[in-house]
C-alpha cells in the first residue's frame, strides 16, 4: 500500500466517523426532545466548540504528515491530543520522508567524487616524477644543459617507432586546450600544435611552470589528418 491509498483510507475513516457522529447526535436529540430534558445550549456550544479546535489541530497534523509522505493517522493522533502545539512543532521540524537518505547518499557521492579527484591528482604527480626521471639521464647524455622539462617533452613528443606522439588534453593557466602534437621542446616553454573549435591547426608555446595537467587523450579523426598533414610538411621540409 503506497501513501495515496493510506491517505485515501485515511480520510474516508474521518468521514465514515463523521456521519456516524452525526447519526449518533440526532438520536441523542431525539431521545432528549422525547424525555424533556433540559439542555444546556451554552455548554453545549462550549463542548462543540472544544471539539473542533481538537479535530482543526488533529487534522493540521495529519496533513502536513501526508505532505510530507508520512502516514497520517499517528500524527492525526498526536493533534488531537496535544493540539495546535503538535502541528506547530512538525511544521517546522518534519523532513520530508526520505529527504534525509537523499542527501546522505548526495554527500557521499560527492565526497567520493573528491577523493578519487585527489587520487587522480597524486597518480599524474607520481607519473610525472617518473617521466622526469626516465627523461633526466637521457638528457644527460645527449645536451647535458638541457632542463629536465625540456628533456622529458622531448621524449614524450615521439612514439618508440619515432612517429609523432599525441593528442593529449592539457590544462594550463586554468586554460583548458587539446594538444594534437609536440613541434618542439624549449628550454622555458613547449611549442604546441593545437587544434581550435572550427578544427584548424594553431600552434602555441605553454610554459612548464604553468602546466596543472597533461594526460594522453584518445585520437581523433581531425587528430590523425593534423599529424598526418605535419608529418608531410616535415618530409617536405
């Protein structure tokens, strides 16, 4: 049973208990108007009057409970008995039913989220150390003044085969751009070839200092016609 139908149940209880407070009412009249009693209408008033500031604060509570995809009839209850303060209470302090599960659930993945961004972080920090590393005696033996930066985007410019290497997705200076291929390593900065939104070669120097990332990217068409066509150039050249 869903909360519709226990909402649904609910109020068609409330008014079966109406009409049968109804029945029971006008045979009560009866039964007095037979017997000549004397009735007391002020205090009757007084218990009628008593009865729906009862059922007002019963029914607030158990509405605000459905709104909140809470069964209604405990708090129906609960209003009756301590009225109007009951609803002022839940007015202000009931979530809805599963909202505090939802945002647990947010704030985990979330966190988890962040910790597999740091984990990313140290993996390419750790992986650049080692490109360092194996690029360093290297270039020892080839320009031994040349920088470490220098050296290891020199190595990492060529496959193995000694084809152009690329592309990769690089930020820098909180600037996002996709390298297509390395022209050249210079001492203070790369010189890059890059392709722009419309898909056309432009080429740029980053400096090494400002490199926050640099991770291989998966090659695309326009990738393969860029190398191609640099390859060319160089045969030419």
């Amino acid at each position: 049973m869903n909360n519709q139908d226990i909402i649904d149940k609910f109020f068609e209880q409330v008014r079966n208990a109406f009409t049968w407070l109804g029945g029971e009412t006008t045979k009560m009249a009866k039964a007095t108007d037979k017997a000549q009693f004397d009735v007391d209408a002020a205090f009757t008033l007084q218990l009628v009057f008593l009865f729906l500031l009862l059922f007002g604060s019963a029914c607030w509570a158990a509405s605000i409970a459905s709104a909140r995809r809470h069964n209604p009839l405990p708090h129906f209850l609960l209003g009756f008995f301590l009225p109007w303060i009951y609803p002022l209470v839940i007015l202000f302090t009931m979530d809805i039913e599963g909202e505090r599960e939802r945002r647990k659930k947010m704030q985990q993945a979330a966190q988890e989220k962040a910790e597999a961004e740091e984990q990313r972080k140290r993996d390419i920090a750790i992986n650049s150390q080692n490109a360092s590393g194996d690029a360093a005696p290297a270039a020892a033996e080839e320009e031994p003044t040349e920088g470490v930066d220098q050296a290891r985007f020199r190595k990492l410019a060529r496959n193995p085969d000694g084809s152009l290497a690329g592309p990769w997705d690089v930020v820098f200076n909180n600037i996002q751009v996709h390298v297509v291929y390395i022209i050249e390593a210079l001492p203070q900065v790369v010189h890059v070839a890059c392709l722009d939104e419309k898909g056309a070669v432009v080429q740029m120097r980053i400096p090494y200092a400002k490199i926050d990332f640099w991770n291989e990217a998966e090659r695309t068409e326009a990738d393969t016609a860029a190398i191609a066509a640099r390859g060319v150039t160089a045969h030419n050249e």
